[in-house]
C-alpha cells in the first residue's frame, strides 16, 4: 500500500475497512433488491388512477 508500511499493517488497515464497510454494503443491496421487487409488483405508476384523498 503506502510507502514504508509494514505489509502486515496495511493488510490490517485493509480487513479492518473492510469490515466497516461490508455492512452498508449488504444494506445497499437489500434497499435496491426491495427497489427491484417493488418495480416489478408495480411496473407503470403512470397507470395507477388519481383521485382526491380518501376522507378520514
């Protein structure tokens, strides 16, 4: 990695980010993945009808 870095600390350097990071990973392919299946469910919302709010 850098210049005048113990390979063993760089690979530390590089679990430990990856580590952090795999979590928000995961997060982002389930919020696309519910996207995706969400698209399919309801693929033109231009077809849905518009009316006036229902009343309470």
């Amino acid at each position: 990695m850098a210049l005048g870095v113990p390979k063993e600390t760089s690979d530390k350097a590089l679990e430990e980010a990856e580590d952090a990071v795999a979590p928000l990973v995961a997060a982002a392919v389930g919020i696309i993945n519910d996207r995706l299946l969400l698209t399919d469910e309801y693929p033109d919302e231009d077809d849905v009808a518009v009316g006036p709010p229902a009343s309470p």
